[in-house]
C-alpha cells in the first residue's frame, strides 16, 4: 500500500472587502486541522486566497492587478508555507499569478513537505468571456482578465507518488485527465468556483451543477484509474452563490468523501496509489487498448465540423 491522507479543504466563500490575511487565517485553521486528523496532503480551491474576482467587470488594469500574487509565496501567503513545512504537510492551491513580464495566469501550485514548490500549472480551459455581457445574469470574465495557461497538463513525483494538478472548467474536459493520465498519474488534485446558476441558462441550478461535477469528476477518475480530489470555494460571495459538493473520487470513479456544507470544512480520505494499478493494468492499459491511429481529430481540430 502507498497511502496518501489527503485533506480536502473546502472554503466557504471569501467576500470582496476580505482581505488575503483574513483568507490566510481561515486556510491555517483547516491545515492545523487537518495535521490532527493524519493528511499528508491538503488541497485548497481555484483563486483560495480572494474572492472570485472574475464576476466583476473591470477596466481599470492597477484594479485587476491588485487581485495578482506577483511572487509565491509573498508576504501574505508565508504563513502558509511556513505551517506546512512545520507540520511536514504537502500542499495545493491556486491563486491569480501575475509574471515579473507581465502575464496573467489561473494558477495552482504543488508543494513537497518542506513546503518547496515541485509543480506549478496554469489553467488552459479558461471559461467565460472577454467583454461586458448584458444578456447574462452574472459575468464570468477569465478570458478578459487571464491568458490561457502555457505548461500544458505536467505531472510531478511527490509523497511517493505521481501527482498532477487542474483548475476548475479543466475538469469538464476528458482531454485535461488524458494527457496526465499517459503519464501514469495517481492523483489529481484541482480547485473550482463554480457558480450556482448558469448564467445561460437559469434552469441549471445548483443540483444540476452539482451532478455535473459528480460526473466530470468521477468519470475523469475511472477513465484513467487514478484519485481525483476535487475541491470547491463555495457559499455565497457578495451575493453570488457557489457551489460547494467538494469531493474525493477513488480510481474506480467512486466518490469515497464528499462535503456537506457550503463553509469551511474539510474532507479526509485516506488514498491508496496502489489502487490505481488494477484499472491501470487491466480495462484502462493504454498500452495495450488505445487505438491512436483513430485519434488524430483530437489534436488537429478545435472545434466539431458536423458532415454535409
Ligand atoms: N471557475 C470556473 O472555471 N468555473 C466554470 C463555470 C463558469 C462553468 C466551471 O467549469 O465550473
């Protein structure tokens, strides 16, 4: 057996007006806690240190900025660092990451127990819109305010393990676990903001989004027989709800934990690697079973060309 504890920690929702240090506090409770309950491993949510500051139009570039991290970790964010390495505790979360060259990415880091950063990936599903849009109830601004993530989908050897990371919309996309699934990975750990209601369609609400969270997730997992820790920020943020329904899915595409509130709280599940190996070796070895030469419209076409 190789067993990862893995904490899961949801986030209740983070308002404007909050201050980063406010946010640190609230993430150290739920380290500090998690250390009691034996993780090896915590997994914040998608933009953990702010509200999701997305929903809000902006043109004013210093004002979109100041929602950045212009180096991890700064001055705010040590706190965390420094708990984690005290408690020998490995960590994930994401955060809105300004370049020294002025790029602005979706970003989730991954840490070794002495709180060194080993992973850094940059969301490349970017939902959303770039211009003020009227005729939804809500904006969803990611492709205004970040750039599309330039790592691709890497995956790092961490706790004895082979670990990959995602953010949010990434989930929805077969494509996102595939590609680290082809390079053996155990577990995914990603965060998400997921908005209650479409803002396209407000007879999707929070039950329908909830099952399609299930769904993504648990899919992503049994496809490519690895740990799938998916973790919400959730709660309403000035007055935009999210959902929370934070899960942690074994490699049989099983949910083995699942938050029940929309606040703080956190879910420990103990993982096993080796339980990725049965899938791994039997119905899901690439190897054997994948048939690329029928592939190629996947990497070569965007979007879908229906016949004539
Ligand atoms: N933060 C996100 O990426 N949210 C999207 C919403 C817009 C659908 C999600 O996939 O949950």
């Amino acid at each position: 057996m190789r067993v990862i504890n893995v904490a899961a920690a949801q986030m209740g929702p983070i308002q404007r007006a909050d201050g980063r240090e406010v946010v640190v506090k609230r993430m150290l409770a739920l380290m500090d806690e998690a250390k009691a309950k034996g993780a090896d491993l915590i997994v914040y949510p998608e933009l953990a240190l702010t509200t999701f500051f997305p929903r809000w139009y902006m043109e004013d570039q210093a004002e979109v900025d100041s929602w950045f991290e212009r180096e991890m970790p700064d001055a705010a964010v040590r706190p965390l660092f420094d708990r984690a390495r005290q408690h020998q505790m490995a960590m994930s979360f994401g955060y809105a990451e300004l370049t020294p060259d002025g790029h602005h990415y979706n970003t989730a880091i991954l840490t070794d127990r002495n709180s060194n950063i080993v992973g850094k990936y940059r969301k490349v599903h970017l939902p959303g819109h770039e211009e003020y849009d009227p005729t939804r109830s809500h904006q969803h601004l990611e492709k205004r305010y970040f750039e599309p993530g330039d790592l691709g989908f890497p995956v790092w050897r961490n706790l004895g393990g082979i670990v990959g990371m995602a953010v949010c919309n990434d989930r929805r996309w077969p494509e996102t676990y595939r590609v680290m699934g082809l390079q053996g990975v155990e577990m995914v750990v990603l965060g998400y903001n997921t908005p209650s209601v479409n803002s396209q369609k407000n007879v999707e609400g929070p039950e329908q989004r909830l099952f399609h969270n299930r769904l993504s997730v648990q899919s992503g997992a049994y496809q490519n027989s690895c740990w799938v820790i998916a973790v919400a920020k959730a709660g309403v943020e000035d007055g935009h709800p999210l959902i929370g329904g934070s899960l942690i899915v074994n490699p049989d595409g099983e949910i083995v934990a699942e938050a029940k509130t929309e606040g703080d709280e956190l879910l420990v599940a103990p993982c096993d690697l080796d339980a990725t190996r049965f899938g791994k070796e039997t119905i899901f070895d690439f190897a054997r079973h994948r048939r690329i030469e029928h592939y190629g419209l996947i990497t070569s076409r965007t979007g879908a060309i229906p016949p004539e």
